[in-house]
C-alpha cells in the first residue's frame, strides 16, 4: 500500500479511509516533513476536515469561502471557545496550503480549484514569493517565554526536584526519575539544543571533551534530527553534563536491571545490536539485528527512529544506547518530555501561587510561579549566551571602540555568536523570534551598572542585568531576592 512506519492515517466519521489523504501522506512533499510537523499538520488537517463535515462537503469541494468561515471559526467566533492566536494558524494554513498545492499541481489535478489563494510579497533577500493571502501579518509567538537564571533554577527546584515554597526538600515528595527529568532540563538549558536533539542523543554522544577552563563539554548533534539537517556543535556546562553523568549511573541503570530481569528486551522484533562505532570524520554505527542481518548506519544519517533501534551487550544482556528511558527501560520519546515540563509547571503553580493567595505586590518582569516549555529553555539559552557575549567583549576583555570593532569583523558580534549556537540560518530568525524582547535594548547600558566578575566565578553577579531585563522587556520571567532558594 505504499505506508510507510510512522505515516498518519485518518478516519471520517463514518469510519473511511479517504484514499487521495493517504496517497498525499505518503507523498514526497509530504515526506519530506519531521516527524513532528507530519503530526501536528495531520491534527491540523483533521480539524479542517471535520468543520467541512458538518457542512455537509468533502476536503476536496472546499472553496475560497469555507477558507475564510474556518478562519473566523478558529479565531473569532464566539461558538468558538478556544480560538487560537496567528501564529497556530499560520501553521495550520500551512498546513492546508501543502495539502491543496499537492492535490492541485499539474499531474495530479485531484480538485477543481485551489482553495488557497495567494499574492506575491517580496522576501527577505528581494525575491518574489507566494504566501496565503488569509496569512495572519505581524504574528508574533504568544507562548514564548525566557527565564532568568535564577528563575530556571526556581522552576527545577520546585517542580522537578518537589521543594517546597521556602526552598526546603518536601518529605512527602516522590519523584518520578528526578535525575532523568533535571539531567534532561539543564543539559537542553545549557545547549540551546531542540526537544528532539536532546532527546534522541545516545550514550556515547554524551560530550566528554572538555573545553579549557573545564567550564563547558563540546558535543555534535546529528543532521538527522535537527531541523535544517545539518549537523552543528553544541556546547554544554561541566554541571549540565555531570548531572546527566549522575543519571546515567543511578536511575537508568536502575531501570535497564529490571527491564531485563523482566525479559523486556527479549521480544523486541526491531532490535539492532550494535557491534561497533567506528571514529573519523565520518562515525558510523555497525550492527546486527534479530534475524542476523549485519548493517550500517552512518551516525549522522541516523534518525530518531534508527536510534530507538540500537542497542549493545551489557554484562546482564542486552542495553538501549538511548540516553533517556522511561520507568520500563525503554526509550522516552521526545514529545513524551511536554508532559513533564507541564506536570512542573502545574507543581510550580500549586505550591508558589496557590489559589486564592493574593500577591504581595507586583513587580515588572518578576513572577511568583515560573513557567517553562521544552523549547522555552532554547530561548532562555539564547538570551543568558547574548548577555553572557556581551558582558565578555565590554567588561571582561576591556576591549576599546577600535579593538571591539577589529574582534567583532574577526569573530562576528554576539548576536552572530548566538545565531550560530543555536543552528539558525538566518540572523532574522535569532533576533525576531528567539530574542525579541531584548532587540531594541542596549545591553551595553545594562551591562555597564553590572559587578565586575572574577575569574573562575559563577555568573551569578549578572542577576541584577537579568533583573533589569525581565522589568524593561516582556516575556521575560524572574523572580526578586524574597523568592532565592534557601541554600
């Protein structure tokens, strides 16, 4: 039939199977998405279908008009009692828009019309391109939140480590794989990397070359699981890689015993033993599977479904080379760590605003309870790197007008710097997206009241900069001194 592991299938109501989304999900365009776009544009796709269903038409009789009514249904009516913000619509658009061009281009002619209209813009580099003309202009990421330092330590203390609102261990707190949940949370903290980056590494990709002053580990994420599908280095801190070095050898040991104690690896049909890695420029991953098949897979060609696969002999049978594991000893799936990150915030609420608690008072930027996404803690990485950048060139390295502009033609300015941790091909990206509350902010004036930092010592002297950001800018959290973590 063509369907691939992984590729969507979708049910009408009357239980069919509508053969052109099927030809459409295993198409190339379709193809070509990451496996969580294909997920969240099949969700989309879904909707869509079903408010055409109670109009009494099919996907492929849609018009201009049912477009238009869906848009207003998602994002104004009153009927409608969770409308969503433009950039999920953009998304969803986009989804459509796949789906409609697919089933319209020459050669397939599936539908009559087109029912995407679109209007030339110029892009970002002069050129011409089409866009949908029902695009929502200007949208900006309603859901993006940055934390200060201290604020991402509040939030692990309290809803991954259960501490409670004097920051003191809750002795009725059970935690389920602490280690794993807060291994996972700095080291994505610290990296800038995405969910799935992170969240597909395998043991062996766990950094251990130390950079001089052993204050960072330098790593190599995969092509195969980034979204550009070019591999990049990422940078981790010494107790971001130590805590994942800590979970390595408590809980996910713990959990691999029992696993195989309960034979859970035994009937695993797409397991693939791996026998070797070779090193070089060019690592590759030799293995054998259950029906004694020998294959290879060049590491960085290995997807995230690849990775689930590969597994070595330890000295009680057999162990996944996946880092993260769940409480079965099998393979944590990336979009499984939403579910944590919201049981944290949720804790976060319940224990620092508790309902029917009256605040104290309110302060620009400061937050009583800090609340934090996966991909959250990409951006609150950008934005400590930028700040971080920025307070090196100006006050460590005491660099003159002259010789700032000499290092930054050299080297590139911060921002440059942070566009490239964080993999992103262009510079827009970074600063409108990632650190757009701080775009317009002369850092170099928030910097200059900052203390001056001694060698070796922590960052933690740049608070106040911190600070002033979260008062000055929206969207970033902090909390003020009655709210530090006892020690």
């Amino acid at each position: 039939m063509g369907i691939r592991p992984g590729d969507p299938i979708l049910l009408a109501p009357d239980y069919r199977v509508d053969e052109l989304v099927g030809m459409y999900f295993g198409s190339r365009p379709f193809e070509g998405y990451t496996r969580e776009t294909k997920r969240n544009y099949a969700t989309d796709l879904c909707l869509f279908f079903n408010f055409l269903w109670l109009r009494g038409k099919l996907w492929t009789q849609a018009v201009e008009a049912d477009l238009e009514d869906y848009q207003y249904w998602r994002q104004e009516s009153p009927d409608n009692s969770i409308p969503v913000g433009d950039v999920k619509w953009n998304r969803e658009l986009a989804a459509l828009t796949g789906l409609y061009k697919w089933a319209s281009k020459d050669g397939n002619r599936f539908i009559p019309r087109n029912p995407v209209q679109t209007h030339q813009v110029m892009g970002r580099r002069g050129e011409m391109v089409s866009v949908p003309a029902l695009r929502a202009k200007g949208a900006k990421g309603s859901n993006v939140h940055w934390l200060t330092p201290r604020a991402f330590r509040r939030w692990v203390d309290v809803g991954l480590r259960g501490y409670t609102r004097e920051g003191l261990p809750d002795p009725h707190w059970i935690g389920r794989l602490e280690d794993r949940n807060v291994a996972y949370a700095h080291l994505l903290n610290s990296s800038g990397m995405r969910r799935l980056e992170g969240g597909s590494l395998l043991t062996f990709e766990v950094p251990t070359l130390r950079l001089e002053g052993g204050r960072y580990y330098a790593g190599r994420v995969a092509a195969a699981v980034t979204r550009s599908k070019k591999s990049r280095t990422f940078y981790a801190s010494a107790g971001a890689v130590g805590e994942v070095e800590g979970y390595v050898e408590s809980s996910r040991a713990a959990v691999i015993r029992k696993a195989q104690a309960a034979g859970r690896y035994d009937g695993l049909s797409d397991m693939r033993m791996v026998t070797k890695v070779t090193g070089g420029p060019r690592r590759v991953v030799h293995w054998c599977d259950r029906n004694g098949m020998i294959g290879q897979t060049e590491l960085n060609r290995a997807t995230d479904l690849d990775r689930m696969t590969f597994y070595t002999e330890g000295p009680r049978g057999p162990e996944p080379l996946w880092l993260w594991l769940n409480e079965r000893g099998l393979p944590f799936l990336p979009h499984s760590w939403d579910g944590v990150f919201t049981t944290a915030n949720n804790r976060c609420r319940e224990v620092l605003a508790p309902e029917g608690r009256r605040p104290v008072g309110v302060v620009p930027g400061v937050v009583e309870a800090p609340y934090l996404t996966v991909h959250g803690c990409r951006h609150s990485f950008a934005l400590y790197m930028l700040v971080i950048l920025h307070h090196l060139m100006d006050e460590r390295f005491g660099l003159s007008p002259e010789e700032r502009r000499d290092y930054r033609l050299l080297y590139g300015d911060p921002w440059r710097m942070v566009q490239d941790l964080l993999g992103h091909a262009s510079r827009e990206t970074t600063v409108e997206h990632y650190l757009a509350p701080v775009a317009d902010l002369q850092l170099r004036s928030l910097l200059a009241t900052a203390p001056a930092s001694e060698a070796g010592e922590a960052p933690g002297s740049l608070d106040s900069v911190f600070a002033r950001l979260a008062r000055e800018a929206e969207g970033i959290q902090d909390i003020d001194d009655r709210m530090k973590v006892a020690s």
